[in-house]
C-alpha cells in the first residue's frame, strides 16, 4: 500500500471554499475593517460555496483520503445537498444578522468568522466517510457555535447559555468518541463502510455485548448534538440565551449537522437490529414530550425551541421504522433514509422563515420576547406577518403550508411502507398536538393590535422573501426535494 | 383538453382565483363582488358537468366517471392530480357551489360583526370551497387527502375572526378535533397506498388488491376520520360549539356541505377500498348509527338554544345518513345520498333562519323567543317549513333519506337490522317531537319583550339567498329523481363490485 495519497481536489473543492471563506472574512476585518465589507466576503463566499457544493454535486460521487477501497471523504447527491443546505442557511442568517450586528454589541469580524467556521464542519459533514472525520467535521460546525451562542457583550443570559450548551456537547462529543474507540477495539475499523460490512458479515461480532455499548454510545452521543429527548435539555435555554440568528443557526443548521451524522452512522456503519428499537423510542420520546412541553410556553423562541425538538422527533421517526424486521429490507430502508432526509429539507426551509419573522418582528438588538410581544404583529406588517404565518401552518403540516404537509406525508408514507403502522399513529397524533401551540401563536399574530413595532430591516425582509418563496415552490413541487434526498 | 377536462380545471381554479382576488381587492365591497362573482361563475362551471358519458358500461369498474382528468403530480408519494365526476360527486358538487354563492351574497349584504374585513370572510369561503369541492372531486386517494386538509384551517379562521363571544374556544376544538380526524385519513390512506401500490380510487375500488386483515385495518382507520368529521356519534361534541359560534355563513357551510365530506368519503373511500372491512364493520356502524339518532333526539328536545338544537338535529340526521350507508345495499346508498343533499338543503336554510332571528333579537335562547308569528310571520313562516321538511314530512326533501335508510335496514333484514330500522324510525318520530317544540316556543305564544319590537319584513338580499334552497327543498322532495336518477348508475357500478 503506498503511503503517498492522490488526493481529489475537486471533490474537496466546497470544503476549500468554506474554509477559504472563513480565512478571507478573517483577512478582510483586519486590513480593510469595516463591517460592510466583512459581512460582504462571508455572504459571497458562503454563497460560492453553495454553487461550488451544487457543481460538484451533479458531477457524480467523488471520493478522496481512500486507503484501499475505503474512502474517509466521499462527496456524493447527498454530501451535496447537505453542503448546499448549510451554506445557504449560513447566507440566510447573516441576512437575519444585519439588524443584530448593527446595534453594535457583538463584534462584527469574530462574528463572522466563526459562522464561516461553523460552515466548514458543516460542509465537510455529510461527505465524512469515516467515525474520526464525522466527529471532528460536527466539531468543527458546533465549536464555533458555543462562542457565538455567548458572543453578545454584557448579557449574562448569553453566557449561561453558551455554557450549558459547552458542557452538554463536549459530553456528548465524549460519548461519541468513546463509542467509536470500542467499535475500533471491536471491529478494527473506522470507516463507516467497512465497519457496516464487519459487523453484517459476523453475527459473532454483532452480538458482542461490547458492540452493543457501543453502538449505543454513538447514537445517544448524536442525540445530544439533535436534542432527542431525553438528551434535550440544554436546547431550550441556549436557544432563548443566544442571540436570535444564531438560535435561527442553532435549529436549523446545527440541528441537520446532528441528523446528517446520525443519518450516516445508521445508514452506512451500525447493524439497524440494536439502532432502531432505540431510534424508535428516540423518535416517540422527542416528538411527544417536544410537542406537550412547547404547549406550556410563553415566550416565543421557547416555543419555537420545543417545537424544534419536536420536529427533530419527527426527522427520526422515519427511522424508527428499521426496529421491525418488516422496516429493514433494502426497499423500506431506503424509504426511511430519504424521507429523513427529505423531512429534514422541508423543515430547515420553515423553520428558517419563521425565525427570520421573529426577528423581523422584534427590535434589533432584542431577544425572542413572550407571546404577548407579538400580539397584533400581522395586522400591522401584513406580509411579514403572513410569512410568518405560513411557515408556522407548515411546520404544522397543514394547507396552506404544502411544504410541511408533504415532509410529514413524506415521513407517514415511509413508515407504512415500513409496516410500522403504530409509529405512523404516534407521528399522526403529534401532528395534532403541534398544531395546538403553532395554531395559537398565529393567533396571536392576528389580534387585535398591541404595540406598535419599528420597520422590519431589508435584509430580514429579503431573507424571509426567499425562505417562503422555497417553501412555496417545493410546496407545489415536493418533488424536487424527495429527488434530491433519494440520491 | 377536453371540455370536462378543462370543467373540472375551471371549477376548482375559479373560486382560488377568486378568493385571491377578493382579498387582494381595494376596497371591501369590491373585494366581496369580485368574491361573489367568482362564487357564481363557479356554480355555472359545475352545472355542464352533468353531460358526458354517464352509461354503465359493465361490471368491471367501481367508479365509472362522467369526465376525468388524469395528470402526474409528486411521483415520490404517489400522488397524482386525478379529478373526475360521476352521480354520486355530482350533486353534492352543484350543492357546495350554490351554497357557497348563496353565503358569498349574504355577506355581500350583510358582514357578520367581530372585527374581520369582509372581503377576507369572502376570500376564506372562497378557500374552503376549494377543499370541499376538491375533495368530492378527487379519483386519487392522496389528493382527496389533501383537499380534505384544506378546509381545515380556513373555516377555523371563519369561526375565529367573525364568530360569537366564546369562538376561540370553539374554533380550536373544531380544528383540533377534525385534524384528529384528517391526520387518521392520512395513515389510513397510506395503509392502503402500501399494500396496493396505487392511490387510484378507479383502481382501488371493490378491494381487490387488498388482503382481509389490510381492509380491516384500513376500514377502521378511514369510517374513525369520517366518523370525526361527519359526526357520528360519540365523536360529534366539536359540533355543537362550532355551530354556535360560528357566524351564520359559516355554519351554514359547515352543515351543509362540510359534513358531508365525511360521509361522501365513507361511501366513495371507506367503502370503496375496503368492502371487507365494511362488511365487518356495518353492525357496529349501524348501532352507532342510531344511537347518534336517538341521542341527538333526546339532546334536542332538552336544547334551549336555537343554533345549538340545529347543529345536534345535525347529528341525528347525519346519523340516518351513516345508517344508509352501513346497510351497504343499494337502498341504503342511495338513501344516504339523498339524505345528503336534503340536509343540505334544509339545514342550510335553517342556520341561515337562525342567524336572521339571532341578529334581529340579539339571543338564540328559546326561553326569551316566543311569538315570532305575531311580530315577523315571514320568518317564522320560513322557520316553520324548514323544520317541517327536516322532521320528515312526505312531499318535503327530509323524507326520503329518512324513510328509505329505515327501509334499507328493515329490508336487510335479521334481529339486529330489524330493530335498527324500528329504533330509527322512532328516532324520526322523536325527531318531529322537537321540531314541533321549537316551533311552539318560538313562533307561537305571546311575543316576548326580545321579539317584539320586530319588524315584520324581509330583507332582499335574505329571500335572495333563502329562496333557492325553500325551492330546492320542495323540488327534491317532489321529484326525488332529481337526485337518485344520477345516483342510481354509480351505486350500482360501486355495489356491483363489492365481494
């Protein structure tokens, strides 16, 4: 075996946009430092990175760093899409961030920078071929994050949460990475391939009760990163301390961090024998106590916290369907990975919208506020109002919101073809419970009006306009997203 | 594109072009024109979709449509944009399209009060439209489940912005609990979708392609979704409150067409995919059936609320209907079709005639009405023939499902169907009983101090929008043919393939 790699510089083309990005905005603050010009470098690269993830993405698989037949990075449909989504919503909330970075409070450079950073992980992720690159590649999109999430001068708030938030994930990094040394003492393998082939072709391995602790130390660590109940707790409160782009960052582009490296974990390396009983109980757990919890909140990024938990449960429930033996033939498989995948595409698009109206709604430099900050919102701006409206009916999974009602006709279709019927009860019920909470901030949003509220800024407006017109088209044309997620 | 081809595509896509244009209006009033007019364009699409082809052409298909249209949509769920109409879409098509006109002209004249514009009230009866007429529309199970969800949150926002003083309240529990409902459809549809491997209902129909225990599951999952919805008893308590609430169009949308959603799809869907199941099923539906008869007999003729005693008669009548249906004979079908439509009719009617003495005296309660003959004897005339024909009196359009769903189940014959059919027919003279309560206590007597000070006209706009459905009450129940002559080809087609 020759020790000198041919490495692919094509395939690892989006990742050295990214990463160019992050060095770029770093190099911009310190020679020409004005905000304009930092915020304009990271927007364009993020938005490079994004084409440049596209084109390399219908060229067809590429991989590179292969030792034999093994390939710690290969960068296909789905790394595509997901390097794609992640520099998107990084482009969406710098849009959101306009307003945030203007009241002065946070530095404008650092800011960046570490949302470049956080990109990077993001890009490399769903390309990760191997355990030590999977993790280090969530790392390196989470490290960033617990800086951001604290990065506001002066609010205590934010540093409780940027704490917890540490706390909780190097924990969860630890599990993770103890999980992937035992499967290594087991197996002798970290590719996620081969460690998938080693452990179906030797039932002898496979029922080793050390496999088993740790098959089940890498899905509970993920759960941490996707907030799965009960790994969920520290959610909520780092959502509401965290400046609001960066929650609108944390729900969305972090949140598809953690499902991605579940996904690829599941998908490719773990036996689906000892991962779905688990990921089914996961899924029930995070969708109802999500659900029933956010009904009790009263102040909105809490809300929308709890319901994101919720729909984490929702993205899983997919896979839950793998526990029968029915759910783990190759067909119903591939169902429930693309309906995952699928799910997840619909819901960042929603979930984006309606942080992007929240912080639309809400004065520049402030926090998500109580329901009753937003009393009467869409009777004074109509269309933000409507915008809002609509994202939340989708994440609902009701008309109007098409978007929403497809990812969750997507998920019901793939678990009965599982023949997990009873799952596919559990998602249906909570879908009604959800709507009970959604139902009753868009209520509020249409009383009668409270106090009046500043002009919402442009780049909020803009970033809201494409987040609903996506969500319009891929409401009437859903089949655009289940193509990409079947790749 | 074929004339019905482009009918069915005129007929859906009206009313939303409409209600995007009444919203997006200038002024209110332009708004509810525009509205109207859309409302009205649409019911001239739907009547010429009665030509075409309607022979039986033979055993071999469950559904047989007049016209059809038949385009790909989202492959991934396998869902497909597939519209077609027969005689048991038909009517009920033309009665959503002529109730919604009516309800669009009423608030052309009047906009019920509660802080909503009434332009919006119109664009959101507009949207609902859309949903139900799809609904009766579609051949593709997936489709049919999405239209059903479209009416869901229109109508919320209907009794939400324009209702009474408790309409939160209501508003919520009928969302939440018809979600209860769709979100059932929604497994229940993919139960089936799973093991046939298509969501055509042309296809689908007569079961053939399902295994016995797929069609129980199946059954139960889809009779609980349109049990919730159309109600059946025990699953009707978000009835009653909506009603109440709710703003007089509203509620006349609401029980004249949007329950029939769920019995429509109870014969075209639960039926039709799943005859084993319903086979299976029918003793149970059947004593539901009359329990809801009874029981919302009883409930009646101890209600002192004008819209609540309408809206649990709903449940009664709705109860013949669903009796209909699960003696699964050709006799009951058909009743239950003309059932439908003549609750349509009427209790159209009778909200509207309970929303004019609601405004007119400011209380709904039948302890403070007495003497309406005395002070408006028009209204209390009309009020008088619309309970008339919904307790059933022959010549009326109430009779006919009435009278045949208790033959149906006489005729099927055994202990258990003989005493449904006598207990219903008890229900019925129940049901007379209180009708001709309220009519005792409201028109007749010495006027109370609410009802006194009334003056006895009509406004135009009322008898406008009143006086189709008085004639369309005596039509049908003159010529029942009106209604069965279309129906009878269909329910043969969808009997004649059940095993």
């Amino acid at each position: 075996m020759s020790l000198v790699q041919s490495v692919d510089h094509v395939a690892l083309l989006p990742a050295y946009l990214a990463a160019g990005t992050a060095v770029l905005v770093l190099l911009a603050d310190l020679l020409v430092a004005r905000a304009a010009v930092t915020v304009a470098v990271a927007a364009t690269g993020a938005a490079a990175t994004a084409l440049g993830a596209a084109l390399v993405g219908t060229g067809g698989e590429r991989r590179t760093f292969c030792v034999g037949t093994d390939c710690s990075y290969v960068f296909g449909g789905r790394a595509a899409l997901v390097a794609a989504v992640v520099a998107l919503l990084t482009l969406g909330v710098l849009a959101l961030s306009g307003p945030l970075l203007r009241a002065g409070r946070i530095p404008v450079g650092e800011y960046c920078f570490l949302l470049a950073c956080a990109m990077t992980g993001g890009v490399l992720l769903g390309a990760a071929g191997d355990l030590i690159t999977l993790v280090v590649a969530l790392e390196t999109l989470t490290l960033p994050l617990y800086v951001l999430v604290g990065l506001r001068r002066g609010s205590l708030a934010g540093a409780e949460a940027a704490v917890t938030f540490f706390v909780v994930s190097v924990v969860a990094t630890a599990l993770t990475l103890l999980g992937a040394a035992l499967l290594y003492a087991v197996t002798g393998t970290l590719h996620l391939d081969r460690l998938g082939a080693t452990l179906a072709a030797s039932a002898e391995v496979r029922d080793l009760p050390l496999t088993t602790v740790a098959v089940a130390l890498v899905v509970v660590g993920l759960a941490f990163k996707v907030a799965a109940v009960p790994f969920h707790a520290w959610a909520p409160a780092t959502y509401d301390g965290a400046p609001l782009p960066v929650a609108a960052y944390l729900s969305t582009a972090s949140k598809l961090g953690g499902v991605v490296a579940l996904l690829a974990v599941v998908q490719r390396a773990l036996p689906a024998t000892v991962t779905g009983p688990v990921l089914a109980l996961l899924a029930v757990l995070t969708m109802t106590v999500g659900n029933l919890v956010a009904l009790r909140q009263r102040r909105t990024v809490r809300l929308l916290a709890w319901s994101s938990v919720a729909q984490a449960g929702y993205v899983l429930a997919p896979l839950g369907a793998l526990a029968l033996a029915a759910g783990r033939t190759a067909d119903a498989r591939t169902a429930a990975y693309a309906a995952a995948v699928a799910y997840l595409v619909f819901f960042v698009l929603l979930e984006l919208a309606a942080f992007a109206a929240v912080v639309a709604l809400r004065p520049a430099d402030g926090d998500g506020g109580s329901l009753a900050d937003l009393r009467g919102a869409a009777r004074r701006h109509p269309w933000v109002g409507g915008a809002f409206a609509l994202a939340l009916v989708g994440l609902a999974g009701l008309p109007p919101g098409l978007a929403g009602l497809f990812a969750k006709v997507t998920v019901v279709r793939a678990l009965l073809a599982g023949h997990a019927g009873w799952l596919a009860l559990v998602v249906a019920v909570n879908a009604v419970l959800g709507l009970a909470y959604y139902l009753r901030l868009v209520a509020t949003l249409y009383a009668a009006p409270g106090p009046a509220t500043a002009r919402p800024a442009r780049t909020v407006v803009a970033a809201i306009g494409v987040a609903t017109a996506l969500a319009v088209v891929v409401g009437f044309a859903p089949q655009l997203v289940l193509d990409l997620a079947a790749h | 594109m074929s004339f019905g081809e482009f009918l069915l595509v005129a007929v859906l896509a009206l009313p939303a072009l409409g209600a995007v244009a009444a919203a997006a209006s200038p002024g209110d009033r332009t708004g509810r024109l525009v509205g109207t007019a859309a409302a009205a364009l649409t019911l001239l699409a739907t009547l010429p979709l009665v030509g075409g082809e309607h022979g039986w052409v033979g055993p071999q298909s469950g559904v047989q449509p007049w016209h059809q249209l038949d385009l790909p949509w989202v492959p991934g769920l396998d869902l497909r944009f597939h519209l077609g109409v027969d005689g048991i879409s038909w009517p009920l098509v033309v009665l959503t399209a002529l109730l919604t006109l009516l309800c669009c002209g009423y608030t052309l004249w009047r906009v019920p009060a509660g802080g909503g514009s009434g332009r919006t009230l119109v664009a959101l009866l507009l949207v609902v439209e859309v949903g139900i007429l799809g609904t009766f529309l579609a051949l593709d199970l997936v489709l049919f489940f999405l239209f059903f969800e479209v009416v869901l949150l229109p109508m919320y926002a209907i009794i939400a912005g324009w209702g009474g003083a408790d309409r939160r309240r209501a508003a919520r529990k009928f969302v939440l609990y018809t979600l209860f409902g769709s979100v059932l459809l929604l497994v229940g549809v993919y139960v089936v979708v799973a093991a046939a491997g298509t969501a055509d209902l042309v296809a689908l129909t007569g079961g053939s392609r399902l295994s016995r225990g797929t069609q129980l599951a199946a059954f139960t999952l889809l009779a609980l979704a349109f049990a919730v919805k159309s109600p059946l008893w025990p699953l009707h308590s978000w009835l009653p409150d909506a009603h109440t609430q709710a703003p007089t169009v509203g509620s006349v949308i609401l029980a004249g067409v949007l329950l029939k959603m769920g019995t429509y799809g109870l014969i075209r869907v639960a039926v039709g995919v799943a005859p084993e199941g319903a086979r299976w099923a029918a003793p149970v539906l059947g004593v539901l059936a009359v329990a809801a008869i009874l029981i919302g007999s009883l409930v009646c003729l101890a209600q002192d609320e004008l819209k609540r005693l309408i809206a649990y008669s709903s449940v009664g009548h709705m109860g013949f209907v669903l009796l209909g249906v699960a003696t699964l004979t050709a006799t009951g079908l058909q009743a239950a079709l003309i059932g439908n439509i003549a609750h349509g009719v009427i209790t159209g009617l009778l909200f509207f005639l309970a929303g004019a003495i609601k405004d007119r005296t400011h209380t709904g309660s039948l302890v403070d009405l007495s003497g309406l003959r005395e002070t408006a004897p028009r209204l209390a005339g009309l009020l008088g023939f619309a309970a008339v024909a919904s307790l059933g009196l022959p010549g009326l359009a109430g009779f006919w499902g009435e009278a045949f769903a208790v033959i149906a189940a006489v005729r099927r014959g055994g202990g258990l169907w003989t005493t449904l059919g006598v207990l219903a027919a008890l229900g019925g003279a129940l049901t007379a009983a209180y009708f001709l309560r309220l009519l005792r206590r409201v028109s007749h007597g010495r006027p109370s101090p609410a009802v006194g000070p009334l003056a006895p006209g009509l406004a135009g706009a009322e008898l406008t929008a009143w006086a189709p459905l008085v004639l369309l009450a005596l039509a049908v129940g003159l010529a029942p043919a009106l209604v069965l002559s279309y129906a009878s080809g269909p329910v043969n087609a969808l009997l004649g393939v059940l095993p």
